[in-house]
C-alpha cells in the first residue's frame, strides 16, 4: 500500500481544533498543567522538606552524624579508618564540668573536647554563628553565651578570661580560662569545649565509655537494617560500649518507602485529573470524530489526530505547570519563608531544593499520563461508528437500562414525593455509570488522603517532641545541689515553704516532689554481691574483684539513693512494669523497686530476694525491702551510684531519713503550655534564697527549642498539604463541570418537561454530596490504612497515630461546601444559555 | 363561543447573529381553540419551532403577548414557567427526549412526580393501554424502537393532563409506516383525553391529519385552509 501523506492535514487539523474550541482545549490544558505544576512543586517541596527534617536531626543532635558510640579502642578506631562507607568520624569526649563559679555554685556546665574533625565538619551544620577560634591552648575554652550566663556571667567576650572551679575525673580545681571563641546555634549549648591539650592533662580516655563519644557519618543516605547490623557486629562493641544509629538514619529506607508512597499518591492524583477532563472531552467530541468518520477518516487518522491534538495540549501544559512550579517553588515559598522571619544559619543554609531529576520526572510521568489517558477515550472515538456517533450521550451506559432497579418498588408505593424523586434521580446519576462516579470519588480522595496523610505525620511531628518526662509534667524543676560532689553541699531547696508557694501559683493544678535519702547498701551474699558483680561487669574497667573487698569493709565509699516516690508515680510505674507489684504492699513498704541501671538483669534474677539499706554513716540504722522487680525508668533516679537506686513510697523514705531532700518537683499545669503560669513558677523560684541552684525543664522551653530546629519545616509540609488538597478539590471541580457540561441536554430536556431550576440545582448537589460522601468512605478506608502505613514506616519517634481532628473536620466540612457550591456553579453556568440552545443541539 | 386554548398577539421574536438581525416571528398573531387539532407548517428556518417554543414557554418574545389557558406567560419567571409547563404543558419533540436512565413507566410519570402530585395510576394505565405500551412499561427507552420511544413521549405529555400539547416535528426521526401510526395514535389520544394539539410539521401528509393547518412563512402567519385567527 503506497504511504497516505496526511501528516500536514491532521497537523493543521489538530491545531484548529484546538483553536476553535478554545474552552475546552484550556480546561484540557490547565489539566496537564495542574498536574505537571503538582508533580514538580511537590516533588520539589517535598525534597526541601525533607532536607529540613534532616537539618531539624542535625540540630537536635548537635551535629551531622549517623551514629554515634560510647568509648571507641585503638583497635575500633582503625575499624572506621578501614571502612570505606565511613565518610568522617570525630571523637566528642566529655572533659570533666564546671563545678563552681564565684557567681554560682550550681552552673551544669559542661567541659568538652572535640577533636578537629567533629568541630570543623560534624558539628558545623549545627552552627549558626562562629566567633573566633577553637581552642589550643590547655587554658582557652569556646564558649556559649548560654553558658557563661549559667555560670553567672554577662558580657564576656573572645579575649577574655574567666576563673572557675572545674572537675575532671578525680582532680578538682581551680583554673582561669581564656575565652578563645564563641559559638551560637544548636547542639550541646551548655558546654565549654576545651583544647586537646587540656583533655590530656585531665586523664580521661576517649577509649572510656564514660568520656568518649565517637561520631559517625557515613557516606550512604540509606543505611538498611542489615548494614547496620554488619556495622556494629565489625565494631566488636565491650560490654560497656554502645552504639546507636540516629533516628533518620536507623529509618532510612522506612522514610523512603514514606517517600515513595507519598509521590505515588500525587501520581495517582495526576493522572485521575488528567484522565477525567481527556475523557469528558474527547467523548464530548465524538459527534465530531463520526462527522469525520463519515466524510472518510480512517480510524487510524482519527488516533493520529488525537494524538497530535494531546501532544499540543500536553507540551502547553507541561510547560506551564513547569513553570508555575518553579514560580510557586523558587519566588513564592522562599518569600513566605522570608515573610515569616525565619532565620537560616550558615551551616543549615537552606534554599528550595532542585534537581535535574525532578524535572525529568515530571515530563516523564505526565507525559505518560497524558498518553493513558488519551489512549482510551481515542479507542471510544474509533470504535464509534459514524451513525452511533450522532446519537452519542458521554454518559449514557447501555448495560444500565437492562436492569430495573427500584421501580416496582416505587410503583407499588403509588405516591413519589418529588424531594423523594429527585433524590433517586441524583443516586442514578452516580450508579448508572459506576466507573465514572469511582474516578469522581477516587481523585477527590486521593487529594484527601494526601492530605489526611501529611497533616497526621506533620501533627505527630509537632506533638512528638514535648513529651519528654515519664508522668508527662509541663515543668520539672530540679535541685542543682544534687550534682555537687560533697555530701554537705547537697541541701533542701525545695522545703515546704517553696512547695506551699508552688502550690498557690494560679493556673498549677499539681505538683509531684520526689525526694531521696543517701544511703549505702551493705554487701551480701545473696542479691548485694551479685548486684555489684554484675554492674562492675557493664560498667567498669577493673574487676569486681579488685574493689569487693573494700565495698565490704566500707559500704560508705559506694553510696546510692533510696527513692521515694507517691501513688501516683507508683501507678504509672506500676503499669509499664514487666510483672505488676502489689500496690498495697509497696505504699506500705513491704516491697521496692529497683532501677535496672542499663545491667543485664531479669526480673527473674532478683525477685523473691531481699535489699537492705543503711543510712548513709549510720550503720546500724537500717531497713529491708522485699524486691517486687525491676524498672527501667530513669525519671526516678536521684544519685546514681554502684549499688541500685532502691524505689519505694514516699512515706518509707520519710520514715528511713530525717529530712529526705526533694531533688525533683514535677509540675502540671491547669492549661498546656501556659506561659503565665510558667512565668509565675519561676518568679517564685527566682525569689527563693536558693534561687540560683535550681534549674528546670518545660515543655513551653522544649517546644521553643523544638521549633527553632525545625525552621519553617511546618510551613512546608502544610504547603504541600494544601497544594494537594487544592489540586485534589481541582480535579473534582474539574471533573464535575465537565460532567454536568456533557449533561446539559439531557438537563434541559427534564426543564423542557417542568423540572424547575431549583429543583435541578437540587439533584445536582444531591449528586455532589453523594461524591463527597463517597470521597470520605474511600479516605476513611483506604486513605485512613495508607496513611498508617507511610506514618508508621516514617514514625521513628515512636508517637501514637493519632488523626488530627481539626484539618480533618476543615477538610471535610471543606469539601462539602465544594461539593454543594461546584454544581449549583456549573448550573449557574449551563443555565444562562436557556433551555431552547439544548434543545436544538438534542434535535440536530 | 368557543374559547381560544392558546392565543398570541403581535409576538415577535428577533435575534442578533453578527451584524445582523433575524426575524424568525415577526408579529405573529395566533389563535388555538379547546380541544382543537391544529398543524404548523413551513418550511426549515420559517419560526415554526419558535412559536411552539414560545407557547410552550421555553423561550421569551421579543415583543408581543402569549396567552395559554387564560394565562399571560410574558409576566412570568423561569421558576413559574417550569411549573406552568409541567402542569399545563405536555411536549413531545422530535428525538423523543426519553430520559435514558428511566424505564418508560417513570419517564411517563416524571413530570407528575416532579410536581409532588399523586400519580392517578388509573390514568397512566389507560393511556400505556391506548398507546400500546402496556407491555413496555418496565422497558428502558434505549430498548425500543423509534415509534415506541414517540408513543410513549406521548404517552408522558398526556401523563399530567395537560392544557394543551405541543408537538415538534414527532415523526421527524420515523419511516413513514410508524410516523402515520403514531400520528394516528395522536389523534385518538386528543380526542379521546380531549386534548388541544398544536403539530409542527414540514410534512404535508401529516398535516392533513389536523382540524386545522395553519402556515407559517419569514416569521409570519400566511391564510390556509381552515384558518382561525
């Protein structure tokens, strides 16, 4: 068969279809642009988010690391050097802390010395202000002006010194140090890194789990389970050592198949968009391609004509929605960023994110899409012959009218109201062509899901942050004094005075002291030898052995604390325990609790046995505890000794000791995160002669600390949220107009018949609530199951799932209003023509 | 005296396409007696359908008054004319404009219900009997044949008893065999519901089977046989 040159003519064709109807073509183009224009901006939204949620980890963990080790050997040291996945590794070694200074006597500052790699590359990031230079010198220190204020001084600059009274391992002394740098941003603020030189002179051995920190970054972004695995196996970790993966590491390939789950969702939702409005336009044209069958185009002309005709369409689209994408992503989002005020550090420098790919990706999947879902209604065009083409109505389905559904039922009840009629006519609209109605409702619920999806994980990311004590106070105070080495300089801050004050702060509905004894648990065979046997054992560098002999003649030099706790304490306690214990029996003092201490201990190992305790120099007063089993909640920790801290009802230690000193008050406001309250507490603590030794933790603090790690990660993840929904609601106005459009005849015929215009209006947003209705099923169902699924695989705080009402409650009310207002809308629209324009188009 | 079913004066209907003006009535007056047959003929483009649409009250004049079963359509609103056609309007066009997604029985019925009322279900039956679509009444119109489809329009425009019934070109889409039978049910029907019938047609032959013939040509009323104006 000789080749038919038709090229120029379908060319020409195609391009003057396009023209001539021009809203059609520019609803199908704003179609692909839409979706080319959601694909990018979430796509790169997305990437910057997700550099922010890595710079959010880089802040919280004070530095760029994936994992990090406690104590690293010689022989572990040349392991990393030798691993070719290892990018960079730092020591970060805990040099001792500021003991006292002549402003304060409680400061809790550190003294830390990072080696050249950790201060120059991981922590970097985490900086947002540098001044000066790390130190050298044995006696320079780089400060913070956190910590200089918690040692009680202001206004010390680069140059200056300072004298203060430090600790490090067993020396204590007095010392002037030069302030060679300060540094501002996040990480472990309260801290005064110190020169190599002078960790050194401390003694300390990074190779000691107590001192050395080990920073580890790797060079892959995924780490899988098993690599980590394979990692930790090769680091031939002592019993004392640990090693942990940071959360976004350790979830890597969770987070990405979040990733992957999420940008499948936004397909999904492209591609319905494009679909629906392709559909509805080439079936609304296929009186026009039986014209075109009649005067003698081959089906295979027809196909190439659609073809180029969604070629057009789809290279304008997809230049725009390009485009608009990068208008939206590059002018918009970094102006709102720079609206809201948010400040970007050197290190944590972040600009929208782009990358050839996503570009690509793009073009690629809506390209595709647009072939998809042009193949099928070209196929309906074909398949039409030309006399079918004339009598052709978009949505009528022949395999419907074969059924009779309720009529009998209708008949035989006589009378049909005509609210009643209305209504039935609307359900047959959604039933009669089932896989239209499904598109409708599925792409509207994919935008919902989407965002049902995002809002749960950005809602989870907020919440997950500020629950960090175990009975969940708003404030923890605690006593400064207790970190003091001395016995006698550990004292009562918090005496009844203070509590009663506490107590009548308005807005506190509850305070919870904790209150402690010194003590000494003397040696025995039975629980006390295998105790220490075993702590030495995790713990220590030198054999039980060695010091046993001592614990046993000197109990004194191995303190510890008995810890009382109230009912309350007891209970939460009491229900996150392995094996319950008898209330009863430990609020009268029968039975104790024990804190496990990170030891390799079972329940089984120490119940049925016995604790005795004395009191710290004194001997002869003592008191024995049945144990009831062991708890791994460090919230209830006083001083950490060798010897377990020994849990037990607040009465018993004010029994045991004379005056227990409060080392803890928990504080529950009457309101969340009210900083009035707030404010009030600590002016109370500020007046107190003890003023200076407390310190506090809040959730209003942490929350704070929390959000300024986060930069305007919020403001992201909400952007995509509504980019989705606004597309998702898009797609359905999108879908519905060109539906009732396709309709308009058969609607004036029913006019022509004396349906009124309310009465229309009436079933077409009967039929939009139907949808929405619809809509929801599917997110309750399928949107509510994947949403889980992506939340758990990206859940690595371990929060609850928990579906945040207020976006949901808005999207749905959202949504119905859309539903209710698109087809009075699109009625408004159909209906300025008049019915007799229909008629005439029913008539040709 | 006999009174008049449907009566116009001076109607005209003019639209603008491009620069021009088209006149499709041009002062139209028109009278239809109770319970009288009458046939509108001309040819394509003469304002035949016009004028039905504007008895029938889907389309507004330009001028001139319209006056069916006593009442004044000019005044009204679009809510009152759906009302006023599903009362007292019963149209039969000429592509049948069955609604596809209900059987025969509701499409006849669906303007009763619309309007609330309780469907006289006696009625109903007697008019699917005459028509001959008894054995019908559960089918969907995508089921029958062109006449069927047409006998059961009908049989929908007699549903709600209406004043008058306006039927545009019904055996436009038939052979001519069940063009003659439905137009001879037509005719059974309005006498035997005593109904008043305005026909459009182009078809002489069809015309013939009318009380009356009235042409229309350019717009405007030209005197026939039988002529009542």
């Amino acid at each position: 068969m000789l080749k038919n040159n038709n090229t120029q003519v379908l060319k020409r064709m195609a391009g003057r279809s396009l023209k001539s109807s021009r809203r059609q073509s520019a609803t199908m183009i704003l179609a692909v642009l839409l979706s080319a224009f959601m694909l990018f901006s979430v796509f790169t939204v997305g990437m910057t988010y997700f550099k922010m949620q890595r710079l959010q980890n880089i802040r919280l963990g004070g530095g760029e690391y994936d994992a990090i080790m406690y104590g690293v050997t010689d022989e572990q040291l040349s392991t990393c050097r030798e691993n070719p996945d290892i990018l960079r590794f730092g020591v970060h070694a805990l040099s001792g802390y500021i003991d006292e200074t002549e402003y304060d006597n409680t400061p809790e500052v550190m003294l830390i010395w990072a080696d050249e790699t950790c201060w120059n590359e991981i922590m970097a990031p985490a900086r947002e202000r540098v001044e000066g230079r790390y130190p050298v010198e044995e006696d320079e220190v780089m400060v913070t002006e956190y910590a200089l204020e918690k040692c009680g001084f202001h206004g010390l600059n680069v140059g200056d010194t300072f004298t203060a009274v430090y600790g490090a391992g067993a020396v204590k002394c007095e010392k002037t140090f030069r302030i060679s740098g300060i540094w501002e941003g996040f990480g472990e603020k309260s801290a005064f890194y110190v020169s190599e030189k002078f960790y050194e002179q401390t003694g300390l051995d990074p190779a000691d789990v107590a001192s050395g920190r080990f920073l580890i970054d790797f060079r892959q972004t995924l780490i899988s389970q098993e690599e980590q695995d394979t990692f930790i196996d090769s680091m031939k970790l002592g019993k004392q050592q640990r090693l942990f993966f940071t959360a976004d590491s350790a979830f890597s390939i969770q987070i990405l198949t979040g990733i992957a789950g999420l940008a499948l969702v936004t397909c999904l939702c492209a591609y319905l968009l494009i679909y629906n409005i392709m559909y509805l336009s080439v079936a609304g044209n296929i009186r026009y391609y039986g014209l075109l069958q009649t005067i003698g185009m081959t089906g295979r002309q027809i196909c190439g004509l659609i073809r180029r005709q969604m070629f057009l369409i789809g290279g304008i689209g997809l230049a725009g929605g390009v485009l608009l994408g990068s208008g939206v992503s590059f002018l918009v989002v970094p102006s709102v960023v720079k609206s809201l005020g948010i400040h970007m550090g050197k290190g944590g420098e972040i600009a929208v994110s782009f990358h050839p790919l996503i570009l690509l990706l793009t073009l690629l999947l809506t390209g595709i899409t647009v072939c998809i879902a042009g193949r099928k209604p070209a196929k309906t065009a074909v398949m039409c012959s030309p006399m079918e083409a004339l009598g052709f109505r978009p949505s009528a389905d022949v395999k419907r009218r074969g059924r009779l559904g309720g009529s009998r039922h209708l008949e035989r009840k006589g009378h049909v109201s005509s609210s009643a009629r209305i209504w039935r006519m609307a359900k047959e609209q959604i039933t009669k062509d089932k896989r239209k109605a499904g598109i409708v409702m599925l792409s509207l619920a994919a935008g919902m899901s989407v965002f049902l999806c995002i809002t749960t994980i950005l809602t989870s990311q907020a919440r997950r942050e500020y629950n960090y004590n175990f009975r969940d106070f708003d404030m923890v105070v605690k006593n400064g004094t207790m970190r003091k080495e001395e016995q006698e300089k550990r004292v009562q801050i918090f005496d009844q005075t203070v509590l009663d004050r506490l107590d009548a702060v308005e807005g506190v509905s509850e305070t919870a002291p904790l209150c402690y004894a010194e003590i000494t648990v003397p040696w025995e065979p039975e629980f006390a030898d295998m105790w220490m046997r075993e702590f030495y054992e995790t713990w220590m560098n030198i054999p039980y052995e060695d010091e046993v002999e001592e614990y046993k003649e000197f109990p004194e030099n191995f303190g510890s604390s008995l810890v009382g706790i109230s009912k309350a304490d007891f209970e939460a306690l009491n229900a996150v325990s392995e094996e319950p214990v008898d209330e009863a029996e430990f609020l009268s003092g029968k039975t104790c609790l024990l804190y496990r201490n990170g030891l390799e201990l079972k329940n089984s190992d120490v119940t049925g046995k016995s604790v005795t305790c004395a009191a710290y120099g004194d001997r002869a007063h003592t008191r024995t505890f049945d144990i009831g089993g062991l708890v791994d909640v460090n919230d209830y920790t006083a001083l950490l000794g060798y010897p377990p801290t020994i849990i037990v009802s607040e009465n018993v230690v004010k029994e045991f000791a004379d005056e227990p000193i409060i080392y803890k008050i928990g504080i529950r406001y009457r309101e969340e995160y009210d900083a009035k309250t707030e404010a009030a507490i600590l002016s109370v603590l500020d007046a107190d002669p003890h003023g200076k030794d407390y310190s506090y933790e809040s959730r209003i603090e942490m929350k704070r600390e929390v959000e300024k790690a986060q930069g305007n990660m919020m403001e992201i993840g909400i952007g995509i949220a509504l980019i989705l929904a606004l597309i998702g609601i898009m797609n359905y106005v999108n879908t519905f107009v060109g539906n009732i459009r396709s309709r308009r005849v058969e609607i004036a015929v029913l006019e022509s018949i004396g349906m009124t215009g309310r009465q229309v209006k009436k079933m077409l947003i009967l039929e939009g609530l139907l949808y929405a209705g619809g809509a929801w099923v599917i997110t309750g169902i399928a949107g509510t199951a994947v949403t889980y699924k992506i939340y758990q695989s990206m859940n690595y705080a371990g929060t609850g799932f928990v579906i945040p009402a207020v976006p949901c409650v808005c999207a749905a009310v959202i949504s119905v209003l859309i539903c209710v207002s698109v087809p009075a809308a699109a009625y408004r629209d159909i209906e300025r023509k008049g019915i007799v324009e229909y008629i005439k188009t029913a008539s040709l | 005296m006999e009174s008049n079913m449907v009566e116009t004066r001076g109607l005209k209907k003019y639209y603008r396409l491009g620069d021009n003006v088209v006149k499709a009535l041009d002062g139209v007056d028109f009278a239809v007696r109770e319970q009288e047959f009458v046939a509108v003929i001309g040819r394509s483009g003469s304002g035949k359908s016009t004028l039905l649409h504007m008895v029938g009250g889907l389309d507004t004049p330009t001028e001139g008054e319209v006056y069916v079963a006593g009442r004044d359509l000019s005044g009204m609103t679009k809510e009152e004319l759906a009302v006023f056609r599903r009362r007292k309007v019963g149209f039969i066009f000429q592509n049948y404009n069955l609604v596809p997604d209900l059987n025969i029985y509701e499409n006849v019925v669906l303007p009763i219900e619309l309007d609330g009322k309780r469907v006289d279900r006696e009625f109903v039956e007697e008019i699917l009997e005459v028509l001959k679509l008894t054995e019908k009444r559960e089918a969907f119109p995508g089921n029958l044949s062109g006449g069927q489809q047409q006998r059961a329009a009908i049989a929908r425009a007699l549903a709600s008893k209406p004043a008058i019934i306006l039927a545009d070109e019904p055996t436009g889409n038939l052979d001519t065999a069940s063009g003659h039978d439905v137009m001879g049910l037509l005719k059974v029907v309005a006498k035997q519901f005593q109904q008043t019938v305005v026909l459009i047609t182009h078809d002489q032959d069809i015309a013939q089977m009318a009380d009356r013939i009235v042409c229309i040509e350019d717009g405007q009323i030209r005197k026939g046989r039988g002529l009542h104006a």
